[in-house]
C-alpha cells in the first residue's frame, strides 16, 4: 500500500483555531467536510470547544439555551450523584446525560490543498433544541452548483442527521433533520440515480441489530424513503464493532467507490471501502479484506481519542484519492493513495 501521508501533518491543529468566544478553548478541529470550490480546496471543520475551567475541582458544561445562546452549567466534581470519570460527558449510573464540549462547523480554505486559512468565525453553528449538544461531522457534496451539507445534529434527544447548503461557503441555509436520531454518517450520492437523490446512512438500533450501513432515496432532498440495508458488520477484524460512510462516492468505470471508517472491539478506527453498482447502489459488488489506511503516525495514535483516522472527505485527483482525515479526534492530516491501491483491498 502506497500511502503518501502530506509532510505537513497534521496539516491543521488546535493551536491553529481561534475559538469562537474568549472563555471557550478548542478541544479539536477535525473531522472535516471536503470540497473544490474555484480554484479552492474547502474544509468544513469540526470545532469542538469547551469552557474553561477556573477551577480544577469543577466541571463546565455548555449548553444551547432556548434563546440560542450558550449557557455553562456547573457541577462539583464531589457530587456523587453524577459520573465524571470520562472527560468528554457527564453520566448518571452509566447513562450519558450531556457533553462537556459543543461542536460547530469552521471553513479553512487552501489554494494548494496543504496551506489552509481558517476563519475566525463559525460557519453553522448550533441553532435549535435538536442541536443544543452541537453539530459534527460533516460531509460536503457538490450536486450542480449546490453544495449540500449532510451533518450530525447532538442533543438529549439523540443523534440525527440534518442537512444544509451553500453556493459559497459564505452563506448557508439549514433545512432542519433529514433522518431522526439515532442516525448519522449520513452522505450524498454526487448525482441522481435512476431519477432519485441517494444517501447512504447508518442507524444505531437500540433493541436488536447492529450499527451498520443503510441506503436510501429521496425525490427532493428532504423526504427520504425505500430504506434499504447494504452492508454490516464483518465477523471479526478491523471493521467488525462499528462501521459507517466517510468520503462521498467516487463515480468510476467499476462503480460506486465509497470509503468508509470501521472499528473493531478496541475502537481501533481504520479507513477501508466498498465497491457500489452504478445503476443499482444498494448493490455491493466488492468491499475491502484490509483497510488501507491504519493509525500509526503519532498523531493518529496519540490525542484526544487516539487510534483513529477517520474521514469525512476525499477528492479524486487524476488517479490519485487526496483524503483528508481527523487524527485522534483532535487534528486534521491528509494522505494521497493511488486510486487502484484501493481498488486491490477488495474482495
């Protein structure tokens, strides 16, 4: 496997994200969304932020209040009635009740796809009750002159998916929940197919089943329908405890290629991919034996969550797949893998 990891990684980092407000500080800027706009490579970043405690035996706690604005909860770590021995929530007898940090969405922009400029400024920015916990993980597709924006939306009523858009990525307009909680790793097919929009999508049942790999149809974008299941978990291995869509599909001669993160039972978290039929994507014609990207550089093992390449976007340079990937859930690297070295993971 040829992977060429840029020399700059992580090309960007925490130091380099001003946070949105002066008592907040930035935990992570990760996971992005990727596009081409112009001569522009676009990421739409996760910024995930904290308060900043003056006080090391108390816990803050952000939250979206109804008037839209952050309020800061405070707890006292001696509490015994809640659990804090997790740093990024706060449970009660095992049941996560609330984060300890809130995400928005962040453009950085880049004329060479390494050196990027990031906005001081939020793009989205949590709005509403259902994305009073934050938005996350976003994923960018390009249908005409329209990027639509397919996000995780946070809160104590679950996680779901929602959807945006832009022409500019100056200005952009939500259009609420696409997919009620629990959903996400929701990603758009780049055109229609057979005269319907696709979305691959992976919800998390909570009685029976798995966190595994849907598909779905829409005739506008918002209303979505023939749900179907494409693929799940394997039996042991890199992908056999989570799975769920990363970049959007590349349209080759052989067929839908989709990347997508697998984890196994140490939540090791790895980058892999499956072949879908052009006409048919519900179809799996192929998927990978092997992932093609594995964390090993350090800051892919060591950070906020280590162990983890994860990604929300890729482009398709020549033969060439750029992806851009978040590292330990804390930074942002990105590696070129020739297209066919992918091609030979599947079986």
């Amino acid at each position: 496997m040829h992977v060429i990891r840029c020399e700059k990684n992580p090309i960007i980092q925490v130091a380099d994200v001003t946070p949105s407000r002066p008592d907040f500080k930035v935990l992570g800027a990760f996971n992005a969304g990727v596009a081409k706009y112009g001569d522009e490579t676009i990421l739409l970043l996760r910024v995930a932020e904290a308060p900043i405690a003056e006080q090391e035996n108390e816990v803050l706690v952000p939250l979206l209040g109804q008037d839209g604005h952050i309020k800061i909860q405070r707890y006292h770590k001696s509490d015994s009635r809640y659990d804090f021995s997790d740093s990024r929530y706060v449970s009660i007898e095992g049941r996560m009740i609330m984060l300890t940090s809130i995400s928005h969405l962040r453009v950085a922009r880049s004329k060479d796809g390494v050196n990027f400029e990031i906005e001081r400024q939020p793009a989205l920015f949590p709005e509403h009750e259902l994305e009073a916990w934050g938005i996350e993980d976003p994923r960018v597709t390009q249908i005409g002159d329209t990027y639509y924006i397919t996000y995780s939306s946070a809160s104590s009523r679950g996680v779901g998916a929602a959807l945006a858009e832009t022409k500019d990525f100056r200005s952009f307009k939500k259009h609420g929940m696409m997919l009620a909680p629990e959903n996400k790793d929701v990603i758009l097919f780049p055109e229609p197919i057979r005269g319907k929009y696709v979305a691959m999508h992976r919800p998390v049942p909570k009685s029976f089943g798995e966190p595994e790999m849907w598909i779905a149809e829409s005739p506008d974008l918002l209303y979505w329908g023939n749900h179907r299941f494409l693929m799940g978990l394997s039996e042991r291995g890199w992908d056999s405890a989570r799975m769920g869509g990363g970049a959007v599909p590349i349209k080759t001669a052989h067929g839908w290629l989709a990347l997508y993160h697998g984890a196994d039972s140490k939540h090791r978290y790895c980058m892999g991919a499956v072949l879908l039929d052009l006409h048919d994507p519900g179809r799996v014609l192929s998927r990978s034996s092997r992932p093609f990207l594995e964390p090993e550089a350090d800051y892919e093992v060591n950070g906020f969550f280590g162990k983890v390449v994860f990604s929300c976007g890729a482009l398709l340079e020549g033969d060439t797949v750029r992806m851009y990937y978040g590292a330990a859930d804390e930074v942002m690297a990105m590696a070129d893998i020739p297209l066919q070295d992918i091609l030979d993971t599947l079986e």
